[in-house]
C-alpha cells in the first residue's frame, strides 16, 4: 500500500483552467494524472480508458493487474440527458477518473480512494469547484443537485 500521507496542500490555477480547456477524455485524464503526481508524487503510464455499457451503480473500473480503465458509457449518457454544463460534465469525469487512477496507483482501499479523491480535488481545483463538491457528495450528486444544493448552482 502506497504512502499517501505525504499529500501537498496547495492551489494551482493551471488545474482549473487545464481542466476547462479539456476537450475530450483524454485531456481529462492528463489533468487528473498531473494532480496525483503533484500531490502524491505518485504515476502510472501506459493506462489506457475505455467506455462500456455497465449497471448504472457503476461509474467506472479499474481491474488489479490490467492496464485499463471502463468508464460506463450509460452513466454518462445520463449526465448528459440531465442536461448539465460543459464544466459540470468535466468535473463528473475528472472526479471518477481520479477515483479509479488511485485504485490503478495501488489504493485499493474505498473509505481512503473516496477520501484522497476530495483531498486532491480539493488542493488542486479548490473547495467550491464542482469535481470537489462531487468528490464530497458522490458522483452521481450531479443527476440530482436541484435536491441536494437547492438549486442549480455548486457554488
């Protein structure tokens, strides 16, 4: 088991706007692997993400001994028929990207996965960006954040 108590506590901006500027998976996934080398000193290559039909619980996995990541092709079809932002949308891939990178890292662990995953968001997009009020709430806060928040707001 790797040791994450070494996390650094600050901000770059370059995250938040690296982030924006993603226009595919791709540039997602770059953001997150640059935020755990950052923060935990900590990387993986040679991971490779695929999108697959899986139950609706599942937002993604990351099989011990394989080099790849599934992400459920059918929960993000749902986020986008809730018809979120742009931004929201990066920031629900970021955050599940994020989880399943550190179960890639060796993190197997789900209460410290789900932990690390807002620390880092946290330290590296700040405590009011939407992948860290997902990372507190729970990916799947976004197909119901009217309820939770109040509005339509993550601020």
């Amino acid at each position: 088991m790797p040791d994450v108590s070494g996390i650094r506590y600050y901000q770059s901006n370059t995250y938040c706007t690296q982030l924006q500027e993603s226009n595919d998976f791709e540039g997602i996934f770059e953001v997150v692997k640059r935020s755990v080398k950052d923060f935990l000193n900590m990387e993986r290559t040679g991971l490779e993400l695929y999108l697959r039909e899986l139950p609706l619980e599942v937002g993604a996995f990351h099989k011990i001994g394989t080099n790849i990541i599934v992400m459920n092709r059918a929960l993000i079809d749902r986020v986008v028929e809730a018809q979120v932002s742009f931004a929201e949308m990066r920031s629900f891939i970021y955050n599940i990207l994020l989880h399943e990178y550190l179960h890639s890292l060796g993190i197997y662990d789900e209460l410290k996965t789900r932990r690390l995953t807002y620390e880092i968001s946290k330290v590296s997009l700040g405590e009011k960006h939407p992948a860290t009020i997902l990372a507190r709430k729970g990916p799947w806060a976004i197909l119901d954040y009217e309820r939770i928040s109040g509005d339509r707001s993550w601020n």
